[in-house]
C-alpha cells in the first residue's frame, strides 16, 4: 500500500531517470511555469487570509500610532481642535523644560526596579514550588495564576482600600500583629505611597513570572537533572549550573517584556494615589494622562512617543547585553 | 483537482474579506431615520451610575409613548471614560444626538462648534417660564445656550447630630470657625472618631476655595467666583489668609492624618462608618447616607454651606444638563427630547431621585425638599442674601490644568513642602497671569 501510494526509493528513482530521459530542458520551464502560477495564487490565497487582520492592525494600531506622532509635532489642543499649527520639537521642549520631568524619571526609575525585581525573585519561587508534583496542583496554579486575569484599574482600586489607613485590611492586620501600634499613613506619607503602589504591581506581576518561568521550567529535561544528581551536585548547584541556564532566554525575555509593561503602566498608580502625595508617586505615563486630562494632546503625545524612544533603546541595549552573556 | 481547490481557497478568502469589509462598514454606520420613517436618537450620558442610567431610560421609554415614530438608543459609558467617550463622538460627527454637558466641558465642545445653540428654540418651550432664574441664566452665555441644566450640585454640611450632641454643642457649625472648633472637641483618634473628613486628594482645592470665597464674600464678583470686584483674584485678598489657616487648621487638629489622600469615596466612607463627624459635600451623598447601616437615620443631619467672618456663604453651584450635537442628523426630535426632560415632571423626578437641587420652579417647595437632610438646601434657597450663589470659571480652558495643580499644592501644604501664604501667592500668581492672557 505505501510502495503504491508514495512509491518505493527504486520506483522513484526509476521516474527520475525517466524525466531526465524525455528531455528535462523543456520539461523544466513548463514546471517553473506552473509552480510560478501555483505560487501567485497561493500567495493570493495567504493574502486574502491575512487581509482582514492585517487591515484591523493597520487601522487599530499602526495609524492611531502614526496619528499620535504626528499630534506631538503640534499645537493639538482639546480647547480648539479647528486650529492645530505645527509647532516642530516645541512639545518636547516643554516637557524637557519642566520640573516635573525630573521627578516623574526617577519615580519612573524607582517604580520599574522596585516592581520587576521583587516580581522576577518571588515568580521564581513560585514557579519552582509549583514544577513539582503535589495534590491540587493544577487548583493551587489556577488561584496562582487568577490576579493576572483582573484588571490593573481594579487591582489599585482594591489595593487604595486595604492600604487605607483608618478603614484598611493591611493596617488592621498589622496592628493585630503587633508588627505596629499605630495605623500607618500608606497612601499619604510620600515614603509610604511609592511602597504600598509598588506591594500591589509586585501582587499583580508575580503570577507573569511565574507562568513564564514554570512553562520554561517544563522544558528542562528530568534527564540531565537526575544524572546531575548522580554525579552530586546539590540542588543549588542543579539550579545555579543546569536549570537557570537552560532557562536562560525565557527569563531575560519576560524581564524585558514586564520592564516594557511596568514602564507603560500607570493604572494601578493613578486608581491607588493619582500620582500623589504632592506627586511622590507620579511616573511618566500618570504624567501623559494628566496632559490628556487637560485636553494638552500634543504634549501627551510627545511624552508618549519619548517613552516609546526610551524602551525602543533601552530593548536595544537589553537584548545586545543578554546576546553578549549568551555568546559568554 | 488543484486549480479548483486553489480557486475555492480564493474565493473564501474574497468572500472573508468582503464580510470582513461589510462588517466594518456596519459597525461604521450610525443610526438614523430607518426606511419606515422611525427616528433613531443616540443619547450619551457621562455621570453614569446603574441606579441613574435606569431612570434616564424610564423617562426616555415615557418620551418614546408621547412621541410615535422616535426611539432613543442610550449610551452610558463608565463616568471616567465618558467625557473622552463623548468628544471622540463629537469629533467624529456620528453617533450622538443628544449628550450630558457639564460645565466644566461645554466651553470645549461649544468652541470646537460641536454643540447646537439651543437659545431660539427654548424660549418657545411652554415649560420654558417654570424653570427657576439660576437655571435659566446659568447656561447662557455671549447670547449662546448649547445645554439646559438638568439639577444644581450645591455645598451643604453633613454631620452627626449625637457626636455635636455629646461634645456639648447646640446645633451645627454656621461658620468655618465653629466648624473647627466643634470637629476639634470631637476628634478623639484612641477611639477612631475623628472630627472632619478632610478631602486632601482628588478635587481637594474645592473646599479650599469654597472656604476662601466665604472669607471674601463682600467683596467677591459673583459671577466670576475667583476674582474679587476690584478685578484682583481672591488669593491675593487679605481675608483669603484667615481662611486658609481656619481651613488647614481643621487637617491639623480634626481629621485623620491620612486624609491628604482622601477623595470622595475616602470622605464618604469616612462618615458613613461612623469614623468622622463632620462631611462638606454635595447632596447626592444623601442617597448613599440614607442607606449606611452603621448610623441610623436620626444619627445625622445636613446644615447649609458655612459662612465666613461677615456671616455669608458663597454657594459656587456646579451644573450639569442635556445638549444637542450640531451634527446631528435628527436635530428636530434631539430637541424635543432635550424640552421633554426639562419639563416639570421628568426633571423634578430626576432632580429628586438623584438627590439634585431642581431647576423647576417651586420644586423645592414639595414635601420630598422641606424635610429631613434636605431642608438645609430649602433654608439656602430660602435666603439668597446669605447663601449667595456663585459662578466659578468652570468653563475656561485651564480649570483641570488649574484643578491638578491646586491639589498638588493642598497636598504640598499638609505634607508641610509649601506654607499657606506660599499657596496663596502661587494660585494668585497663577489666575493674574491667566486672566491677564486671556484679556
């Protein structure tokens, strides 16, 4: 049946030499005719498939984007919409110029760092408690894994009331504790309110870690694992020497992508403070929807296509260095 | 055998496209007068909430049995989407025909010429006479009208009668001064009861300049609630200082420490758990008082809007109401529909049920305003000479820029960064060099 079907490696051969025989010089532009005309409509086929979806990026993402950069470059003001001049780099000047922009950069800075590191440790630990088999694990992953599917708006909404000093669970449970005598002021002492908003993103982003990393986790061979174990190295050994390595690529994508997320983030901020205490906690992109609050569009939209300037270098330099400790 | 497949494969994939097409092309298209001759109003309300948008759509069903051949799509966006939600509208020229326009976005949507001036149409309204003076005048200007008021947001005190009770008082606070001496003698935080729920976060400045506009009063131009007769901002007024310091004190002395975050559902919460005495806010908090299950009904009350030294309170009334959108294809029913709401019924009945002060004429005197926590409004309306309404520059194109800026300055003074006096001299620095732009 198969010998029928596909031929055997004697029948094929046999064909070949047959072609070759009936003279494959003008066999040959007659076969290139009809792949060529095959392709064309194949490739009409795959575009007719891709159209509407790449019709619905294009609209959706690619032309608001253009539509935003271009908003930077001019006086776009909500007030008058009938007269947007162009104003060249004006936009950007006015928030390089401004004193806020300091500040919002290092509380950027201090919200990155503070989220992704805490997030990466404690995803780690997540996921290496849940590569091993135990009862439930699939229940345990699932409640695990449930933050990631709500909400950043309502993740800081909830987080504004349990960090609330009078009425807040937080505040309650440490006093019960005995870890304080006193309600703490979270949300309003400048100190405070950057940790308590970056407690709630570490809640929120923990589970992405962990997800990626125990998806990674599943790929590192049980083999090389027992043999490790046989030869004795320990488990810190195993993790340091077998399992991070060959986890090497997922962990420096994740830490680029939340870097990129967190950066772009500001919903849990603005539910939790609004970028208060006096604006302790304001970053650049609760700073961009200030300017939107105020009808200011072409300024938000300058700092938008800065933030985008500043990932778009910051991924470049990422991604060499993770190729350089790779290439190591 | 290939070709034909391969052909098949191109088909589907047109025939994807084409529906792909289609689709986006329905979805473009807004609603309108269908080929029976039945109109079709989108209608887009921007202070949503269940309970509200359930009632607009009960007095729109009302509209739709008095008017045969209309029907009314409503559109209720999350509030904090809903203003942006409506100007993309706007912008598009599609549909919307009828919108919530606040004060604070009208001079936006008017100057971008995407509001319909409604001003030779409603002095024909029969019902037109039956609105009060304040909702006649307070959305006309430069002879324009683009929204009729649907209700008044106005300041009154909300506290707990047994806690003035217990500390030895009388009555209520008339003033900012009783205010902070009476939230003094009931702050106790060993007990969790604190004297005033001070707004330190969102929207913060407002009690600020309330406080600050009692203070200069006398001398205060109405209709332009920041600036005083002489043409100077009120910040630079002498009394303005005696103001800031009553007002900062009552952070000081009488509210919870972390109330410099404190916005509205903090403040709320704050009263309605019992934890604070004292609470400046609008009426539509009484709704949410009314159903707290930790202070029973005869637990509080409402006093009018407090007054500064010379015994006046500026009342700085916000309004809102139903517009027209100029593109609109159905302006002819989109304006029946505005006049039906703003009939006595329909905007008596909103006015109440969302706890409003009514633009009808005479509304106030039903039993629903002249009773329990909604007599100090009558008390107010009662006394003009007293409680002198006036009108805040809302609608100029810097009042958020302004707002964001005023609270970070109120958060700076109670985190100690900035003096009172230092916040003074900025916001008067701040409307000089603004009105001066503008003129």
């Amino acid at each position: 049946m198969t010998a029928t079907t596909f031929g055997s490696d004697g029948a094929r051969a046999e064909q070949a030499r047959a072609r070759r025989a009936r003279g494959g010089q003008a066999r040959a532009p007659r076969e290139r005719l009809r792949r060529k005309s095959f392709g064309r409509r194949h490739a009409l086929t795959i575009l007719g498939f891709l159209l509407p979806a790449i019709v619905f990026v294009c609209w959706f993402t690619y032309f608001p984007m253009l539509q935003g950069a271009h908003m930077a470059f001019r006086d776009w003001n909500l007030w008058d919409l009938t007269s947007t001049p162009w104003v060249g780099l004006a936009n950007f000047a006015t928030i390089l110029s401004d004193p806020v922009f300091p500040v919002v950069a290092g509380n950027t800075a201090v919200w990155v760092v503070g989220s992704i590191v805490p997030q990466l440790v404690i995803g780690f630990l997540v996921a290496l408690a849940l590569w091993r088999r135990f009862r439930l694990r699939g229940l345990y992953q699932a409640l695990v894994f449930y933050p990631w599917a709500v909400s950043g708006f309502l993740v800081g909404m909830l987080f504004r009331w349990m960090f609330n000093a009078e009425f807040g669970v937080v505040n309650d449970l440490l006093m019960k504790a005995g870890a304080i005598e006193a309600p703490l002021p979270w949300l309003a002492e400048p100190g405070l309110a950057m940790v308590a908003v970056i407690m709630a993103n570490v809640w929120y982003g923990v589970t992405f870690f962990a997800i990626m990393i125990l998806a990674a986790l599943q790929s590192v061979p049980d083999e090389v694992l027992e043999a490790a174990a046989i030869d004795g190295a320990g488990t810190v050994r195993r993790l340091f020497s077998i399992v991070i390595p060959y986890i090497w690529t997922t962990l420096a994508l994740t830490v680029l992508l939340r870097v990129i997320w967190t950066f772009n983030s500001p919903e849990i901020i603005y539910a939790m403070t609004g970028g208060g205490p006096a604006g302790r906690t304001h970053i650049i992109t609760t700073w961009m929807i200030q300017y939107t609050q105020q009808g200011s569009y072409g300024l938000a939209s300058a700092i938008g296509l800065a933030v985008m300037a500043v990932l778009f270098v910051f991924c470049a330099f990422y991604l060499m260095a993770m190729r350089r400790v790779n290439e190591r | 055998m290939t070709r034909t497949r391969s052909q098949t494969r191109t088909r589907i994939a047109a025939a994807s496209t084409a529906v792909a097409g289609l689709l986006a092309l329905t979805a473009c298209t807004g609603a309108g007068a269908a080929q029976d001759g039945t109109v079709n109003l989108q209608m887009v309300e921007s202070l949503t909430n269940p309970a509200r948008t359930e009632l607009i759509r009960e007095l729109l069903d009302e509209f739709e049995a008095e008017n045969p051949g209309v029907t009314v799509d409503l559109v209720s966006p999350p509030t904090d989407q809903a203003d942006p939600k409506i100007q993309q509208m706007l912008q598009a020229g599609t549909g919307v025909d009828v919108l919530e326009v606040r004060d604070s976005t009208v001079g936006a949507f008017s100057n971008n010429g995407w509001l319909y001036d409604l001003s030779d149409d409603v002095t024909g309204w029969p019902g037109w006479d039956d609105l009060t003076d304040n909702a006649q005048a307070v959305t006309e200007e430069d002879g324009a009208r683009y929204y009729v008021p649907y209700g008044f947001y106005g300041l009154s005190l909300f506290y707990r009668t047994d806690l003035v009770e217990e500390a030895g008082f009388d009555g209520p606070p008339a003033s900012w001064e009783e205010l902070l001496e009476q939230a003094s003698a009931i702050q106790d935080p060993q007990q969790n009861t604190y004297g005033y729920a001070f707004r330190g976060g969102l929207n913060g400045f407002g009690n600020v300049v309330a406080a600050i506009e009692a203070y200069t009063i006398d001398d205060l131009d109405v209709e332009d609630a920041f600036r005083l007769e002489d043409g100077s901002t009120i910040f630079a007024a002498p009394e303005a200082q005696d103001a800031v310091d009553t007002y900062f004190a009552l952070f000081e002395q009488a509210s919870p420490p972390s109330a410099v975050s404190w916005g509205y559902p903090e403040m709320v919460e704050g009263f309605t758990n019992g934890s604070t005495a004292f609470l400046l806010q609008d009426p539509e908090v009484i709704a949410t008082v009314a159903q707290s299950t930790t202070i029973t009904e005869d637990q509080w009350s409402t006093a009018p809007l407090l007054t500064g030294p010379t015994g006046k309170a500026a009342q700085p009334l916000a309004t809102a109401g139903w517009g027209v959108a100029e593109a609109s294809e159905h302006q002819e029913e989109a304006i029946k529909l505005v006049e039906f709401l703003s009939g006595a019924e329909p905007a008596t009945r909103f006015a109440q049920e969302n706890s409003l002060v009514p633009i009808i004429d005479g509304a106030g005197e039903d039993p629903f305003y002249s009773e329990g926590p909604w007599s100090s409004y009558v008390t107010m309306t009662e006394d003009p000479d007293t409680y002198v309404n006036v009108v805040q520059p809302r609608g100029v194109s810097w009042w958020t820029e302004w707002g964001q800026k005023a609270d970070q300055d109120v958060q700076a003074v109670l985190l100690g960064d900035m003096t009172t006096s230092e916040l003074l001299d900025s916001w008067d620095a701040y409307w000089t060099e603004k009105y001066a732009a503008e003129e």
